[in-house]
C-alpha cells in the first residue's frame, strides 16, 4: 500500500500502487487537507459503511465526492449512493460490463464521432480528444444504437480511472485524477447541435452525476462565431473552479493549446506532430500502454463471482445495429448544473 505522510490513508480501503499526494496544494486535495476535512472523509465513510455499502470507499474517492458537495457530508453521501445505484443498473452492472464489453464497431464510429484518450500533456494528465463537429448521429445509428455508443462511453471512463490515471501518476511521480479535454467543434452548427443534444445531454449527465472532479483543463476549440458570447452568458452561473477549468478558443487555438499539450503528444491535425502508425485516434498510446509505468486494473482482478451476469448486448456478441430503424435509448440522468460536457469531469 502507498504511504502518505501528508494523509491518513484507512488500512481496510487504500491499497493505492500510485503516488497519493496532489501535485498542487489546493484545499480538499489529497495531502492537502485539514483536519475538519479529513474528518468529513471519516464521517462520510461510516455513514456508508452503515448504510450497507463496502465498495469505492477509499479515501481519495471520498475526498472526490466531497469536494464535488463544496464538503457537505450529507449532498456527499446523495451522490454516493445514488451514483452505486446507477452502476448497479447501468448496463447490466458497470463493475462486469467493464470487463465483458466488446466495442467492435469502434473504428468504423471513428469517422463519424472521434473519441479516443491519447498520450499526455504537460502535467503528465490523459489528454481525451472529442470531435464532436464530426458527429453524424444518422450515419452512427445504422452502426451500432445509442444504448452502446452510451455503454462504451462509460467503458471509457472506467478505462480513464484505472488504468490510464494510475500510471501517468506512477509516471508524473505525483497523484494525477483529472484529464485533459479538447473537444473540437468544427462543423458545428445549430442544424447539427440539435441532432446531437439528446445524445450529449445523456452522456454529460453519466460524467458530471457519476465522475465528480475528473475535469483538468477543458480546452473548446474551433468554437463557431457566437459561441464565445453564449460562453460568457453561462458561465455566469457555474462554479467559478469549474469556469476556471475552461478555455474557449477559435480556429487559431494552436498556440495556447501547445502550451498545454507537448507538440509530439498532439495529433498533427490539431498542430502537433504526432503520426501515430495506424492513426492515433485507434492508437490509444499513453503510459498505460508502457510496461514501465502500467499495471493490471483492479476491475480485472475482482472475482467473477462478485459480478452480475452480463446479457448478449453487454458482451457485445450480439448485432450491434440492433433492429433496422431503431435506436437503443439509455435512460435520461438527471444533469447538475456547472459542469460541461461530455467530457469526464
């Protein structure tokens, strides 16, 4: 188990193989704490432990879900069970879709909805690339429904919080919990953002309720004439951390975004000079994929007896494109206000 001398790690929860310690000293982070807010974590864990909940309750999951409440144990405690809840019905049960799910209609996804995780930028933080200007929900549904696009999503994210942030943390030698996003909105127009709010409203309510504070730095880019404005209208009413996290930027974004994102980590269509063999959008290129600093998931070693069984659907063996002319809908989360989306927050 890690050691932290600026912590108090609980014995029975935090068998961490990482560093621990937040590499900025900001308040509620781990290391960086104080006694009122370490009490919280105490607090907050035995009120679920009574409630009958014994997963995910290690300390800088804690520490997540307070600081997402502004350190209110009982708004804490709210998100806690009802993101247990969701996980338990999600797909079958997240814990065993994680480990059965098969995108196979991936690359083809690609041409119409670009999302991958690659490499790191300057922080050493995941950088998670979203086109969402490409996105063609017409062309994606006669590929696959919105029920998987939507499980894969969440596969995604299970992927992001362990591995990937594990081992850029082992790498960086200093806790990492949060990813850099770029969304990249070229070609968005009203005509399209209407197509797609469903879809992006289901899916930033699965990020914002269900992964609290994994948010770095989100930087929009390519945004169209206008956005700026709508921006400066908005964010009048979120938390000014959450506003602080963002950075609207036009066409000539590459500047300020190579400030962020080493030139050989950024994809060479967004001004860097990485060519990945095979392209880095299927690459997934990171020090997750590096012997040095990658290790096994914890969701891979849990006993499948533990699991809940997974359908055809989940496993993916089934048809993907489901039944001609119909769409597999997720149920609609309930969205908090002051987060953006869909990127993981």
């Amino acid at each position: 188990m890690a050691s932290n001398p600026q912590m108090e790690l609980d014995p029975k929860y935090d068998h961490y193989d990482f560093p621990t310690t937040a590499p900025e000293s900001k308040s509620g982070h781990p290391g960086h704490t104080t006694k009122e807010q370490d009490a919280a974590v105490h607090q907050l864990r035995m009120t679920l432990e009574q409630a009958g909940y014994h997963d995910r309750l290690d300390t800088l999951s804690m520490l997540r879900f307070l600081r997402a409440r502004k350190f209110n144990v009982e708004l804490a405690k709210q998100m806690f069970v009802d993101c247990e809840k969701w996980r338990s019905e999600f797909g079958g049960g997240v814990d065993n879709l994680v480990r059965t799910f098969e995108y196979k209609e991936k690359e083809q996804m690609m041409q119409y909805y670009p999302q991958y995780y690659h490499k790191t930028d300057k922080e050493g933080r995941p950088v998670y690339i979203e086109g969402l200007g490409k996105v063609d929900l017409e062309a994606m549904r006669k590929i696959t429904t919105d029920e998987r696009m939507l499980e894969n999503l969440v596969c995604e994210y299970e992927k992001m919080v362990d591995p990937r942030l594990p081992a850029c943390s082992r790498k960086a030698g200093q806790l990492l919990e949060t990813c850099c996003t770029i969304m990249d909105l070229k070609g968005v127009g009203l005509w399209k953002a209407k197509d797609v709010y469903g879809y992006v409203q289901r899916a930033s309510a699965i990020s914002q309720n269900y992964y609290p504070e994994r948010l770095g730095k989100l930087y929009v880019i390519n945004a169209p004439w206008g956005f700026s404005g709508v921006f400066s209208v908005v964010k009048k009413f979120l938390d000014p951390v959450t506003v602080a996290k963002i950075h609207v930027l036009g066409a000539g974004y590459q500047k300020e975004l190579l400030e962020q994102v080493p030139a050989e980590n950024l994809p060479k269509e967004y001004g860097g000079k990485c060519e990945c063999p095979g392209g880095c959008q299927l690459s997934d290129n990171g020090p997750w994929r590096d012997p040095a600093w990658a290790k096994p998931p914890a969701w891979a070693k849990k006993s499948e007896k533990n699991t809940i069984p997974a359908t055809e659907s989940h496993t993916g063996e089934g048809n993907p494109t489901g039944v001609e002319g119909q769409t597999g809908e997720a149920p609609t989360q309930t969205q908090s206000a002051g987060q953006p989306a869909p990127a993981p927050q």
